[in-house]
C-alpha cells in the first residue's frame, strides 16, 4: 500500500521525522526548503498549528480568546500559501529514519482530525484527536 492520491495532492501535509531519544525531531513542509525541529509534544503541536494558521486550513472550528492581553506563545510561520516549492512526495525522500506523513483535515471541537502515514509500515492511519496521533507516532 502506498499513500494515498487524497494525501499527495493536499497542500497542508507535513513530514516528521523522530529521533530515538523521546519525542524530538524535524517537521518538513512542502513551503520550506529547510526543516523545523521540535523537542517536545508541545513544541511539535506549535510548529503545526501555526503553519496551519498560515494556510488558513483547515479552519478552526473554535478561536481561543482570553479577557486580559497576553503575549503569543507560538512560532508564526511566514509561508506563502501559493509558493508551494514541491509535491508531498518529496516529503518522503526528504524524511529520514522513523518518518511519517501527517494531513490534517479538520480542526474541530479544538483538537486535530486527519490521516497519518507511516513510510516504515507503508500503512496509512486515521486519528480523531491530537492524543490518538501522539499514540500512532509512539508505537
């Protein structure tokens, strides 16, 4: 099985790549030539929802807000939606070692919805939430 036409020709996917030692890696994206590392769960969900935020999808189905003004914890991403630079099947030559391909597909109900490949398994996953994707890329 190889991934999936719906996979390859959406432009919100993202390739990891996770090293052996707790879950630090490098997140590719078909915008950038270079990749973003993260060192931890929260690090890695930042680099996504932000570069999500700059494609504008999918939408948020909710917006955060707060009552008092408080400084922006995430990473902004300054990508242009319309200078895709290659296909996601680039992303998989450029993910290394335990890589996997991510497309997320809604963002409802505050948490992430969409499909997973995994390059060593060549098998596609679907995940409901941000907590059964952690589980699938732990295995």
């Amino acid at each position: 099985m190889a991934i999936s036409d719906r996979m390859l020709r959406m432009h919100n996917c993202v390739g990891i790549t996770l090293k052996n030692d707790g879950f630090k890696g490098e997140l590719y994206t078909c915008f950038e030539n270079e990749p973003r590392t993260f060192n931890d769960v929260d690090g890695f969900f930042n680099i996504v929802n932000a570069f999500l935020d700059a494609l504008e999808f999918p939408a948020q189905k909710i917006k955060y807000r707060a009552f008092k003004k408080t400084l922006p914890t995430m990473e902004l991403v300054d990508i242009d939606p319309n200078e895709k630079l290659f296909d996601t099947e680039k992303l998989l030559e450029l993910c290394k070692r335990k890589a996997y391909i991510i497309m997320v597909t809604a963002r409802d109900n505050a948490t992430w919805q969409g499909m997973i490949y995994s390059k060593s398994e060549d098998k596609e996953y679907s995940f409901n939430s941000e907590v059964e994707l952690i589980r699938i890329l732990n295995k």
